[in-house]
C-alpha cells in the first residue's frame, strides 16, 4: 500500500482488521487458485497482506507464500495467524513502491482490498517483471449489494462521512468511474485476460460489530479521529439503533475476485 506521508496510518486499525473486516471464504481462494491453475508449492505473493487473510489462505493450499505490507504491525498478526493456522507464510515488510525486478518470479501475486492505495500502472508494470509466463494478478475485495438486509451499511457510511470520511483524498477520487473499477488499468496492462469469481455471504452482524469494522478502516480510525473516536463510535451506535433497536443486523455481502492473466498466443 502506498500511504503516502502517513505510512503507519494503518497502525491503530490492526485489531479491528483482524476481528472485524470480513474474511475472504476458503472456498473463492480455491476457486481462484484453480482457476490460476496453481499447485502445491507454487510461489504467491500477497501484496499489501494486512493481517494475512489471503496470505493464510493461500498457505493452506500448500502454496509457497510471502506477506507483504508496509505496516509492522499487520506483519506480525499475519505471522501469529499463519502459526496458528500450522503454515508457513514469509513476512516481508515494504509497500508496493518496494517491488523490484529481482523478486520471484511468482505464479500469483494477490492483492486484498490494496490495490487503490497504489500507483496502479507502476504496481502492474512491476508485476509484469515478476510474473511468471503462465501466472497472474488476483484482486480481491468485498460488495454490499443494495438489497433490504444492508440498510445499515448507508448508516454506517452517512455517520462516517459526517466525521471526515468523504473528505479523505482517495474516497474523493474513488466515487469516479475511473478509480472504482480495476478494469481499465488492468486492460492498459499485461494482463487483459480478466475472469471474475465471487462467493456471497449471509451472516449476522451487531451494532458492536459494526463499530469495531468501522475502525478497522484508516478513514476512520482511532489515529485519525483521535478524541472523537468516542464521540464516533456513540453517534454510529446511535444511528444504527434507529434501524434496529436491538442493535442486531442481517449482512449480505459478495466476496469479489478478479484474476487477470496475460492473454494466450493463441486467443
């Protein structure tokens, strides 16, 4: 991730991430790792780990994989969770600015959530170096469709936006059509051979829960708010009580992968 002149901004939201942020399923990693025609032992990368949901994941497939990420921090939960998980995953701290062409090569080289945070042509010209002939990207994300479940997720967004949210510099730029869709850099790169997967999800969620995911997200952490965190944290749990004084939700959410490859000679 490129974070620009906050390069620890992540540093606060690490527990949250790892308790709050939906989990990618076992079952789209299978699917993408299939479909990347990957065997035990290839090398991936995860780049921009975070707390190594993709990472582990992927180790569990029997890959050979690195973690990386700028922030210590998130390393080092990627680590705890790749012990617990009885894998072996390779911490590498450094962002994406921090590829170099002597890295690899790898089969795959995942990305969750982080992409945005890149400089996106610079990032897939790399990756082209590192990428193995028959390997590829995945980019990986998360959706709340708009159905009656996720009435609480435009909540959540209004409060955070009345704190500062929509001022942030990249959630500016992502309600373009340009920074919202992977799509047209990855169409202006190597790897235009775009197949899409997804799993989606039904789970229940608490008003607590929904706080603490909050604060997973660096435009509204604890570092950045600071002493509003409080002030935060009550005016969401307010907001959701009006939808649902028990404080208790339903959450569909789709869980997004987009593996892209360089096109075959023969296509």
């Amino acid at each position: 991730m490129n974070v620009g002149d906050r390069p620890r901004r992540f540093r606060s939201t690490v527990a949250y991430y790892d308790r709050y942020r939906l989990a990618y399923p076992d079952r789209l990693i299978a699917r993408v790792a299939g479909l990347a025609g990957l065997k035990a032992g290839d090398p991936v990368l995860d780049l921009g780990a975070g707390t190594g949901m993709l990472a582990v994941g992927f180790a569990r497939l029997g890959m050979a994989v690195t973690a990386m990420d700028p922030e210590p921090d998130m390393l080092a939960v990627c680590g705890e969770a790749a012990r617990a998980a009885g894998v072996s995953v390779v911490l590498r701290q450094g962002g994406s600015h921090d590829l170099s062409a002597d890295m690899g090569p790898f089969r795959l080289v995942a990305m969750g959530r982080s992409f945005h945070w890149m400089d996106r042509a610079a990032t897939l010209a790399m990756l082209d170096r590192i990428v193995t002939p028959d390997g590829g990207v995945a980019l990986f994300h998360d959706a709340h469709p708009p159905v009656a479940e996720n009435a609480w997720f435009k909540v959540m967004r209004a409060v955070q936006d009345r704190f500062g949210r929509d001022r942030e510099a990249h959630v500016r730029e992502r309600r373009g059509a340009s920074h919202s869709r992977y799509e047209p850099f990855l169409l202006a790169s190597a790897f235009t051979q775009l197949d899409g997967l997804s799993v989606t999800i039904h789970q229940n969620v608490t008003a607590d829960d929904l706080v603490g995911r909050a604060f997973s997200m660096s435009t509204c952490s604890r570092e950045k708010l600071g002493d509003r965190a409080e002030e935060f944290a009550a005016a969401l749990k307010a907001a959701l009580r009006e939808l649902s004084p028990d404080g208790t939700f339903a959450e569909v959410a789709e869980l997004v992968a987009l593996l892209a490859r360089r096109p075959h000679k023969d296509a």
